[in-house]
C-alpha cells in the first residue's frame, strides 16, 4: 500500500498515511489555518482516558484569540467544560471517582511551545480508569498560523495529526460548533 510521508508537511514527523488520510490531513491544516489567521493565540484542550483495555487521547484547538488574558480565561472555562463531558461519558460509574494528582501521569505539553494552563484529573482508585484534562496556549504569528515550526514545537504528532484529520473530512458546517 502506497503511503505519503508527513514529513513533507512538518519534518520533524515521522511516517506516512495513505493518500486519503494524507488529503484529509492537508485539508484540515487548511482549515484551521484559515480559522486561525487573524488570532495570536490558541487555546488547546487534551483529553487522556484510560480504560481498563484502552487509552485514548485528544488534542483539540478550541479557538484563537488577540489577547492572552482572554485566552486564558476562555482556557479555564474550556477546562470545566471537557470535565463535565468526561463525567458524562464516564456516566454512573462517576459518583466514585476522586481528584487525580498531576504528578502521576506525562504532561503532554512538557517540552512543547504550548503554556500549560490548567489540569483536571479523575481516577477510579483502581487504576484502571482515569480522565485526564488539561488546557494550554500556543501563540502563533498573525497571519501564518500553524506554520511547520509552530506544529514541530508540539509534542503529541500523532494526536494532533489524528485531529487534523478530523477537521479535514467533517464537513465545514458541522466544524461551525466546536
């Protein structure tokens, strides 16, 4: 099977997606460029759950903003936001869960351009079953956001390409409320 290397889009990725991934990725970082054009910053949310025989993982870019201090308290709200939805998803088991501490699971915006903001963890006491959220700031240039320096100073390649992909093959009124 015939795949096309990311790297042409961000050197510092490794690997390759089969071409309609590969379109849908290209697409998506259209969008979201042009989301992004006349914003400073960004808000991202990351979502880390594990269950008892999987893990998954979400970068989202929520929205872009001119002033850090808006970003930021959009970022707060965003947190509480995404904590409210994983209590739902989680659903009855979610009476028993308790506050996790940061220090036991990787920050996903260590050693990244991205300004963490904030962390929410639940754990079941069993380790079987944890929600992990956090909310960060990247700051980009106005008028050529996401350029390849600001998506290599990232971490987390394969979720953020995971979501461009997304955005690449939802159709762009359904994107209108995220």
């Amino acid at each position: 099977m015939t795949t096309l290397p990311v790297s042409d889009l961000v050197p510092s990725w490794k690997g390759g997606l089969i071409p309609s991934a590969y379109e849908a990725l290209v697409e998506g970082l259209r969008q979201e460029r042009a989301r992004f054009k006349s914003s400073r910053y960004i808000a991202l949310s990351y979502v880390a759950e594990m269950h008892y025989d999987q893990d998954l993982k979400r970068i989202h870019f929520e929205a872009g903003f001119e002033d850090v201090e808006d970003t930021t308290i959009y970022c707060t709200q965003i947190l509480q936001q995404r904590k409210r939805e994983a209590l739902i998803r989680i659903g009855p088991k979610s009476a028993s869960w308790q506050p996790s501490p940061e220090g036991n699971v990787r920050n996903p915006f260590a050693d990244s351009r991205i300004q963490r903001v904030g962390y929410e963890g639940l754990n079941d006491g069993s380790n079987y079953y944890s929600v992990d959220l956090w909310v960060g700031i990247l700051e980009i240039k106005i008028g050529d956001p996401l350029t390849a320096d600001d998506l290599a100073g990232m971490q987390n390649a394969s979720e953020l390409q995971r979501y461009l992909i997304e955005v690449g093959t939802v159709a762009p009124d359904l994107l209108s409320g995220r």
